[in-house]
C-alpha cells in the first residue's frame, strides 16, 4: 500500500512567486493535516480536511496560502505570492478517522522542502 | 494548551551505549502521546503511542517510552544504540491549536547522532 506521497521533495522560487504544493493521502484516508516546519522551529499545524472540507485552518499563516482538496482525494496548497518567511519543510499527514486514537494514527509523508529567494 | 518541550536538540552517543531523549508534556485533558523519528530523506514515521493503557510502551526498533504523569514527561530509551538510529526524534501530544483533540502539537525535534 502506497504511502503519503508529496511532490515536489524541493521548491526553490523567488519572492512573490507562485507555487503549489501537493499531497496525495493514503487511500481511504478521510483525514488530510498540512503541517510546516520552519527552520529551527518545531512542526506546527495548519489545517484539517475532513474529505472535502475544511474541518479547521485555524493554523494558516495570513491569506497569502489557500489549500484545497477537491474530491476528497489528493489536496494542494498554494502560496501566492511567496515571501522569504515562508521557507521551510512542508509536511502532510493522513488518517482513517480523526475520533478514536486507534484510527487516527496520522501517516506522514516526506515533505516538500520550499526555499523562498 | 497543549505543549511538548524536548531537552536537547542534539544528543550524541556511543553506538552499543543507551540512549535517552527526553520529552515533558503539558495538557489541559488527558494526554495522548506520541514518538515519531524522521530519518533522512524520509517522512516522519511512528515508533511508538500512549493511549492511556500501560504506561510503559514499546516501539519498533526496540525503542520504548515510560508515561508518569507525576512528571509529565514522556521520555524515550533505548538500551544499545545502533548506527541507524541516527535520525531526528519528534514527541508529540494530540491536541492544541487547531482540530483540539485531532491535531499534533509537536516538539522542537532532538537529533541522534550515534559514533561508533
């Protein structure tokens, strides 16, 4: 079974640039977390699809980041425009539930590491 | 709120030798915890959770993590440590800002590194 795939592994754009980032959760997972870490920081939350919705994005930096998951398949999050604060390793995570512990064990993928110039 | 603090964001050890990495926890609820590693190049993977059963846990890789709520800590051993466990070690409570009972709220991370 495939696990949390992110793409790309590395992002390297310049200040008030675009760029998108992708992950694909593992299958059936219902529950998709995005997570950031910054240099030196410790890995934060950002938010929580529940399928399609947004369950919470309570952890999203400023407006400048919009994260989608059509389908309730894979999910996408956009930096528009980028700013040097925002380097750093992307991560995603995905679960079966989010109620009981036993199935809200999150699975992470490797993590997109975005450079801002 | 719940925070995690990890003592130490490099531990070096001896390769044999153990290791202990250590994790205090606050939590305004019952805490459920967690230890993942990341090694290189790869995504975070769980070694082991406490879920409020035995307080003593044991993980892949013969790792193990000891719950004592008087302490609040959470900390993680190994008897003997080998060359590839060298890795960066997150602890991690569910809960805090975001989904509340859903989300992780992580530590600062330690990294392991072991000589031979």
């Amino acid at each position: 079974e495939a696990g949390v795939t992110q793409f790309p592994s590395h992002s390297v754009i310049e200040k008030g640039q675009t760029v998108t980032l992708r992950c694909d959760p593992i299958s059936g997972h219902d529950n998709l977390y995005w997570y950031r870490r910054v240099m030196g920081k410790e890995i934060k939350f950002l938010l929580h699809f529940v399928k399609e919705s947004k369950q919470d994005e309570s952890g999203m930096p400023n407006n400048r980041f919009l994260a989608e998951r059509t389908g309730g398949t894979y999910s996408t999050l956009k930096v528009q425009p980028a700013e040097l604060e925002d380097s750093g390793v992307y991560f995603c995570a995905s679960s079966q539930e989010a109620g009981t512990i036993a199935k809200n064990i999150q699975y992470f993928g490797a993590g997109t590491r975005l450079s801002v110039l | 709120a719940q925070s995690v603090t990890q003592l130490g964001s490099h531990v070096s050890v001896s390769e044999g030798a153990l290791v202990l990495l250590r994790c205090n926890y606050s939590s305004s609820v019952p805490p459920y915890l967690f230890w993942y590693v990341q090694y290189p190049n790869q995504g975070l993977q769980l070694l082991l959770k406490y879920t409020s059963a035995a307080t003593l846990v044991k993980g892949i890789n013969g790792f193990e993590a000891e719950f004592k709520k008087s302490e609040t800590s959470f900390h993680l051993t190994k008897p003997s440590a080998h060359m590839s466990d060298a890795a960066e070690y997150f602890c991690a409570v569910r809960g805090g800002r975001g989904s509340g009972y859903s989300t992780l709220t992580f530590g600062k991370g330690t990294m392991l590194l072991v000589s031979p």
